[in-house]
C-alpha cells in the first residue's frame, strides 16, 4: 500500500480553495480513505482578554466596537461549525452523495426544494480548533487513472440557514451568537464570540502501488 496524503493549506488570499500538486505522476485505481486533520485559526487570546477586560467600561472602553463591551459574560468562546465539506476534483461526482435537509427562513421554518447539493466529502469537526480522524479505511473511491496536475481542494460550510458557503480563511474576528459582527447600541455590544477560519486540511488515504512512470 502507498500513501497518499493530500496538504491543502488556506489564507486570505486563496480564499477557501487551494490548489496542490504531485511531483511525478501516480497510477491509482482505488483510492481508500483512512483520515483526515483540519486545523482552525480562532480569536487570539489577547482579544479574548481585551472582552473580559471591558467589562463594566474598563480601560479603553468604545476604542474598539467589536470588544463586547459591558458585557459581563465576558468571551464566550469560539463558533466551530459541525462539519465542512470538501471537494476534491479527483474524485468521480456520483460517488459522493449527501443528503441534506431543507434550508430554513428567519424564523427556522424550512422552505421547500431548498436541499442544498453536494458531492463533496463530509467531515465532522471536534469541540477545538484542531480535528484529527483516523480508521476510516473501510471507504474507497474508484479512480482508475493517472494523476499528474493539480488537485484543487474547496472547503464549504453551512450557514445558519442551512445553505453551503465557503468556509472562512484569514483573520478570525469577534462575532455575535449568529456569526454576525452587531454595532454598539446604547455603549453595550453582543460580540462575545468568536469566528473561526480554516488554516490546513490534510486529507489521507492509500492506493495499491501499480507501476512507475
């Protein structure tokens, strides 16, 4: 067996897609899946102490009108999504099928034939910012080809409605409960939580070796 392990890392300026390479070209007929790590960037903990700071018009109190101030909940940490979902361009479309329930409206009723498609490959995330997965080698894929370009990788997310949408990269920032940044109203703000962005997926399988090029 040969392993094959796909690095796909994020920023601001990729955006939540990545292009990676291979150095030669490799044969694989049957591409079996046995894991996956997803590393998260969250609100640095001197941010999360300027909030817990501000408490009760502490020091520096309306500089900054992200900091929660006057809250006295203070950080209330951060918003990690129940899963992502990852395209690979190498793997066949039918093989992959998910299905997801109907996105819902502001006030959490679904709206019909709103099922959101994707043939991407689902993966759950842990409590914190770091996910490792391993045993997964019971899922293979059929490729039957050589592959000697670039793989583009695509992270998506849902949304609170329930709808795909790329997952953040970059600079993580200090939202309200729904993800939203909210403005000060009346010296009191609700951002208390913070963001999180994708920093590195790397996604793990094995292939029975073939021959050389």
């Amino acid at each position: 067996m040969v392993l094959l392990a796909i690095v796909a890392r994020f920023n601001e300026k990729t955006k939540n897609k990545c292009k990676v390479k291979i150095s030669g070209g490799i044969n694989i007929q049957k591409l079996k899946w046995v894991g996956y790590a997803i590393s998260c960037d969250g609100v640095d903990k001197q941010v999360q102490e300027l909030v817990d700071d501000a408490v009760a018009g502490g020091e520096g109190n309306g500089d900054v009108a992200t900091l929660g101030q006057n809250n006295p909940l203070g950080f209330q940490g951060h918003l990690i999504p129940n899963q992502v979902v990852v395209n690979l361009d190498i793997l066949n479309t039918n093989q992959i099928h998910i299905a997801n329930p109907a996105q819902t409206d502001a006030n959490g009723k679904h709206i019909e034939n709103t099922n959101p498609y994707s043939n991407g490959l689902p993966l759950a995330l842990s409590d914190s910012l770091n996910t490792i997965q391993m045993g997964m080698g019971d899922i293979t894929f059929d490729i039957a080809k050589t592959i000697h370009n670039e793989i583009e990788v695509e992270v998506l997310k849902y949304d609170n409605n329930g709808k795909l949408v790329p997952m953040l990269t970059g600079t993580p920032y200090l939202s309200e409960i729904d993800g939203d940044v909210g403005v000060i109203a009346g010296g009191k703000t609700d951002n208390i939580y913070g963001s999180v962005s994708v920093q590195s997926i790397i996604l793990y399988f094995q292939y029975d070796f073939s021959k050389y090029f």
